[in-house]
C-alpha cells in the first residue's frame, strides 16, 4: 500500500513539472500580455514646439505619421511629451529646464528658438531638430556632415529656394523695383534669409525695403507702414512674422500689392507664390531619423543634416486676382508638378 502511494505521488510531480515547464516561454521569447500580443518597449519622447502656426504643425504632424509608420505610437509604444512655448521666451527656457531634467529616450526640437534652448541644455539624450533655417548660424551644430555631440536634425531651407524665387519675381513682375520685407531681426533664420534675398534682388536691380517688428501683434501695422514704399511683399520663414501672415495678406489684397512668401503653408493659406516643398514631408524626414534612433541604435552624431532637395514653384492662381495678379503660361511652365503645385 505504501509503495502504490509513492508511485502515484512520484507520477504526480513529474506530470506538474512537465506541465510547468510547457508552459514558460522559450528563451529569448518576450513575454506577452493577457491580449496575447508580445510586450513592446513604449519609449518617451518629448517635443519643444516654438509655436503654433501652419508649417510648424504641419512639420509636427510629419514626425509622428513617420514614427508611427516606424512602430511608435500612442499608446502602446510612445509616451509623448508635447510642449508648446507659444511664441513666448520666458515658456521657452522653462520648458527647456524641464525637459532637461527629465528622463526621455529623445527629445525634438520644432524651430529655431526651441532648438537653441535644447541642444544649450540637454547634453546626453539624444536631439533631433526641425523647421531650422541654418543650423550653423545658430550653433547648433559645428559641422552639417558630421554633428558630433548629441543633436542632429533637418534644416528647412535651400539657399537655392530663395534665390529661384528672386529670380521668379525679376522674371514675372518686370514692374516691381521695391521689394518690402517684414522681418524680426531678432530670430538668425530670418536674417539669414533675408542677406540671400537681399543679395539675390540686387543682381536683379531690385531693392529690399525692411520694416522691423519685435513680435506678431506689430506685423500688421509693418505691412501697412510699407504701403505705397514698395511693389511686393516678402516674408522670410520667420516665426512671428508667418503667425501673423493673415494680416499681410488682407493688407496685400486691399492694396493689390503681390505677395510672395517662404513656405507652401503660406501660399495655400493665401501669398501667391513661393519655391519650397511640404512641411509635412519636412517633419517626416525627421521623425525617420527618430526611428532611426530609438529602434536601430544610430546615434545623432553620424546623421547628417538635410535639406530639403525637391524644390518646386509653387503658385496660388486662385488668390492671384486679388492681387490684380494674371497667372501667365510662362509662370505655369516653371512649375515641375502643376498638378501638385498650382492651387485652384
């Protein structure tokens, strides 16, 4: 009787060893949730935004189309951090503190003033910049091949873009002796821009009247003050001033004076004509690298800075009778992808 007992406990362990044994995973297996999907990595990213208007968004929203094309979106596997300074100094350094504090696989910088906060504070996790006009000038990085360091990013603009739109407005507009610039001279990117424009315009004998403004609320007033002083309307991709294109462009409008912008945001909204590209393809550019970053070990180092290379002229012909503006067929035929690139 004894000896029958001992079998029958004997057989019982080994059949609930067996038993527990099948049921771990194999090594090197993830483990998985009740749902039965295997456990992803969730990996926290933060975003400095400057602030709110067309393009930056636009740029946003082509960060996170391209993480989560990358596998990386809320909730699953990204925890996001989104920060916006509002055009605000003050917001800006203090989301900078914060985000230097905190604890975060990578952290991107949208525009030029976010950007020069992050890389002055955040040393070691990695940081990804967009909507940078010359990463250069504004010290972001030392070298565009090689970053070095902890930051790499897109830049948003080609000298070129600037200069093929100089050369648009002497070909086109053969009346337009005074170009008129509304500019906060206090942002890099836009002094930048506005030299190559300057220097463009001037091959062309054209001149570049400025009127100065410190913030968005004194754009209008500055569009106004160019009125009767100038032939055309210019605005670089300049923060403050692209938050208040609305009012350039009704005060362009009202006095049928053209007006040429920097980016597509811009001209859909309602400039007539730029040479530039999506800011959305802008921002998914970036957010590749991202991917790049989190799930494949790069390091921002050995990433190069890009630029956008698919430049295009791109015309609002449905805005062009409010500024007294006929849309010619020489003026279509520099445009490579009509279809794309000419709003009805």
């Amino acid at each position: 009787m004894k000896k029958k007992m001992w079998l029958s406990l004997t057989l019982s362990a080994l059949l609930l060893t067996a038993a527990g044994c099948g049921s771990k995973p194999d090594a090197g297996t993830p483990s998985t949730g009740s749902g039965g999907d295997t456990e992803k990595k969730q990996f926290k990213i933060a975003i400095s935004q400057y602030v709110e208007h067309p393009s930056l968004d636009a740029t946003r929203e082509g960060i996170m189309a391209a993480l989560k094309d990358g596998g990386i979106s809320e909730p699953d596997t990204l925890k996001l951090d989104y920060n916006n300074a509002q055009n605000d100094s003050t917001n800006n350094l203090s989301i900078g503190q914060k985000l230097k504090d905190s604890k975060n696989d990578l952290i991107i910088a949208i525009a030029t003033p976010s950007a020069q906060v992050i890389t002055d504070k955040v040393k070691e996790t990695p940081v990804l910049f967009a909507a940078v006009t010359d990463p250069l000038d504004a010290k972001l990085v030392s070298d565009l091949e090689k970053p070095g360091g902890n930051v790499s990013g897109a830049s948003d603009t080609n000298p070129d873009a600037t200069k093929q739109l100089m050369k648009f407005i002497s070909t086109h507009f053969s009346n337009v002796k005074k170009v008129g610039l509304i500019i906060n001279e206090g942002e890099p990117n836009a002094v930048v821009m506005s030299k190559t424009a300057e220097e463009a315009l001037k091959e062309h004998g054209i001149e570049l009247v400025k009127a100065a403004v410190t913030n968005t609320s004194e754009v209008k007033q500055a569009a106004e003050s160019l009125v009767g002083k100038v032939d055309a309307f210019y605005i670089t991709l300049d923060n403050n001033v692209v938050s208040g294109a609305d009012t350039i462009i009704q005060t362009a409008k009202a006095n049928k004076i053209p007006f040429f912008a920097s980016d597509r945001d811009t001209v859909e909204k309602g400039a007539f004509a730029t040479v530039g590209f999506k800011y959305y393809d802008h921002g998914y550019q970036v957010g590749q690298m991202a991917v790049e970053i989190l799930k494949n070990g790069k390091k921002p180092a050995d990433m190069k800075i890009t630029i956008p290379d698919k430049l295009d002229l791109i015309l609002n012909a449905k805005a062009a009778a409010d500024y007294g503006i006929e849309v010619t067929d020489a003026m279509k035929q520099e445009v490579k992808d009509p279809d794309n690139n000419i709003i009805q």
